[in-house]
C-alpha cells in the first residue's frame, strides 16, 4: 500500500515541509510504504486548456514529470496527502500547476467513462496553514481540494489546517500538535489497515495477475489489500489488458506492474491465489489457498485477453462474495 504526500510549497524547510513530514512519518510507523513529492521542485509545466485530454485521453503535454511519475504515482497510490500553505486564499501556483494537469484524469472518468480500479477506496487528505486568522482562510483551499480529490478519484476524507503560522518554528510550539496528527493518521488508515490481504501468485509479467488485481481492487478493493508476485514485474501493462479492462469500463492506462519476489514473507497474506496449476503454492498454517488453474497467457491474442478477463471477473466474484 503506498501512500504519496504532494509538497506544495516552495519554501525548503517551511511549515509545509515540517508538517507534511511529521504526518507521513507517523504513517510510516505502521510499516507502509509512503513517497514524498516535492512538487515546486519538479518539472511540471502548467495546463494549457488545449482540451486534447478531453478528446484523446491523454495530455499533450508529455515530456515532464507530470508524465514521467506524477500520474502513475497517482494512480499506484492508496492514498494522497497534499499540503500547501495559504498563498492568497488559494494554494500555491506551483500546487495549482499539477492539480490542473490532473485535467487528464477528470477527463477519463467524466468524457470517457473509464474508472480507476481503485477509485472506490483511495483516500485524499488536506494540510494547510496560513498566518493570518482570517475566519474564511480556508474556504478556497477546501473547494480546491474537494475537486481535485474527486478528479483523482480520491474520498476527500480530512483536513488539518493551522492559522497564525508563519514558518516551521510555529509549529514546533504547539503541543496538541502530536495527537492530532495521531489521531488524525489513525482514522485515515485504519479502515485501510483492516482489510484481508490477498497475494496473487503468478509468473513474471502476468497478464493474469494484472486483471485479476485490478478486478478485485475495483470490486472488493473495501474488503481485500492486493499484493502481486510474479519475479519480474515487466515495464508496463500488457496492451491488450488496458484494452480489454477498458472495455468494461476500468481504466489501466497510466497503471505500471507491481511485482515482489518475497511477498509472502513480506506481507503475511491471508489468503494466495495461483493463476494456475503449474505455479506452486506454498502451504502456510493459517492461510487460505487456492488454484485458479487459468491457461498460460504466453503471446496471448486479443481475443484470449478477453476470455481470461471473463474467466477472472467470474473467479474474482465468486471468492468476494464468499468471504
Ligand atoms: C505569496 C504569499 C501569499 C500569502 N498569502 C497568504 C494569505 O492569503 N493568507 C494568509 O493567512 N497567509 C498568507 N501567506 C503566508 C503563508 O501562508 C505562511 O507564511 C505559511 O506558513 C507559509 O508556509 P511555508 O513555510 O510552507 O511556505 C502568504 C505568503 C506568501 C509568500
């Protein structure tokens, strides 16, 4: 499970950085994955309002980091926790700049009907802070948020803000600061915390393993954690997957292959699946096993994609209603 934290302001050590820092630390304690985003210090160019990611999917815009890794970070990640300091009621342009690009994204769900497979459970959560007092200091900030957690299929699902902060300094004076971002960090992920794991056992590059992960996200991804393990994770989605996934409406295209060679021993599984009946499956006391005895899609045609796909949404219906 990853979750990215997005730095939004482009002061280095400011209360942006303190405080995003003290919050992913805190969720770092529980043994998850996090990445933090530097954004002002990235290469991301701002939207152009061309509307080619309405008509084409993509951006035109495609030789920055926003391509390179903020999409696929985006979709790979769980959760999304983004801080900017107030800059005029808004957040900072530099912030502004990658929300705007996730234009892209908006434009997948809304013109193209296309839903993230994990766009049922991802969880956005917001950090502020301004040095004023302003009774509505927020108010832009929130809407901002509100609509860029929906665009990245996100559940807006908190906030942290702070007046009358003007550098790190201020933050570090405050002693309720810890238990709030306790209590706050344990809300956030306990729900996720929770949830059975379910390890996906297949070859390197499985194009099995990769709709059966995001059919199970996307179906039951409230009950079960998807962790996959194949060797060798290979460099992107099998086209043929993000095609035949898309015509059922989920959506694979910045979706890059996850794969751990020690997952087991790594993630304590619950339950492990083999896509099939050549891939051994270790005897663990205490986890369910089984064998989904599907063929080996080597050079897989079209047209067994889709057959595979058919075979999986069954399988992956058929163990989510039963547990
Ligand atoms: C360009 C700019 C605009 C700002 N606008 C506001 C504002 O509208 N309201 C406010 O309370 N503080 C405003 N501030 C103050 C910052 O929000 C405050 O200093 C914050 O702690 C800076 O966070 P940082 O250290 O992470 O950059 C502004 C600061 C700058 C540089």
């Amino acid at each position: 499970m990853l979750v990215v934290g997005l730095q939004g302001s482009p002061r280095k050590n400011g209360s942006s950085d303190y405080l995003l820092k003290h919050f992913l630390k805190e969720i770092e304690k529980t043994g998850v994955e996090v990445q933090l985003l530097d954004i002002p210090r990235m290469n991301i160019r701002p939207c152009i309002g061309c509307g080619y990611c309405e008509k084409k999917g993509f951006c035109v815009i495609d030789d920055d980091d926003m391509v390179a890794s903020v999409y696929p970070l985006l979709r790979k990640a769980q959760v999304v926790v983004a801080v900017s300091p107030v800059f005029f009621y808004n957040v900072t342009s530099q912030l502004k700049a990658l929300i705007d690009r996730t234009q892209t994204f908006w434009s997948r769900k809304y013109r193209f009907r296309l839903s993230d497979p994990l766009s049922k459970t991802r969880k956005g959560f917001f950090l502020s802070m301004g040095g004023s007092r302003g009774k509505k200091l927020f108010d832009g900030i929130h809407l901002v948020a509100k609509y860029f957690f929906d665009a990245i299929d996100a559940d807006y699902s908190g906030s942290l803000t702070y007046t009358d902060i003007e550098t790190a300094a201020d933050f570090k004076k405050m002693p309720e600061l810890d238990l709030e971002i306790s209590r706050a960090t344990q809300a956030l992920m306990s729900s996720l915390r929770e949830r059975k794991r379910i390890l996906f056992l297949g070859k390197n590059d499985d194009i099995r393993i990769q709709m059966a992960s995001a059919l199970t996200q996307y179906y039951a991804g409230n009950r079960f954690h998807v962790v996959k393990s194949g060797n060798e994770p290979g460099k992107r989605i099998h086209p043929g997957v993000v095609k035949a996934m898309a015509e059922i409406g989920i959506d694979m295209a910045f979706l890059e292959p996850q794969s751990r060679s020690n997952a087991i021993k790594e993630y304590h599984p619950d339950i492990i699946v083999s896509m099939g009946n050549d891939i051994e499956v270790p005897a663990i006391p205490n986890v369910t096993t089984s064998v989904w005895n599907l063929p080996d899609p080597q050079h897989a045609s079209t047209e067994l994609i889709v057959q595979l796909r058919e075979q999986i949404h069954e399988n992956v219906s058929r163990m989510t209603t039963d547990r």
